[in-house]
C-alpha cells in the first residue's frame, strides 16, 4: 500500500483500489448506493431519502479522521470516482 499527500488530503492506495477522504462531490454517489433499501439497515441506518441527506451525512458523520471513501483505482484515474 503506497500513501500519497495531495494538499492536505492523504491517500492510500494499492493495485486495486484508492482510500481517501469523502467530498461534497460525493454526494449523489452516496445516495444512489445509500437509497438502497437493502444496504442502509444492514449497516444500521435507514435509506437515505436525498441527495441533501447523503451530503449531510458525509459533512457531519463521514469526515472523521479515520473514515475513508473507497474508489476503484481505475475510477479513481479517469476522474470517475465520485
């Protein structure tokens, strides 16, 4: 696993895949994987109902020092990952 230092913001990454911290621009992402009746209460929360709330939850839960968003590397080099 290399680890990379982009302004202040700090990557892992390895063959496959690429740890940084979430973004605003996440976002839309997170709610279209978080909407998901299946996965929420697996994980303990209901399905987010918006986008707003997607972004609510990275600004107020998801930006904690050790809470990573996951992006395949070849996502991540195409500029893709969110």
């Amino acid at each position: 696993m290399r680890l990379h230092l982009y302004g202040r913001m700090i990557i892992y990454e390895n063959k496959r895949l690429v740890l940084r911290k979430w973004t605003e621009a996440d976002a839309e992402s997170l709610y279209e994987y978080a909407k998901d009746s299946e996965v929420g209460p697996i994980a303990g929360w209901p399905p987010h109902k918006s986008v707003e709330e997607s972004l609510d939850v990275i600004r107020n839960v998801f930006n904690g020092p050790e809470c990573y968003a996951i992006c395949e590397k070849r996502e991540w080099e195409s500029n893709r990952c969110h």
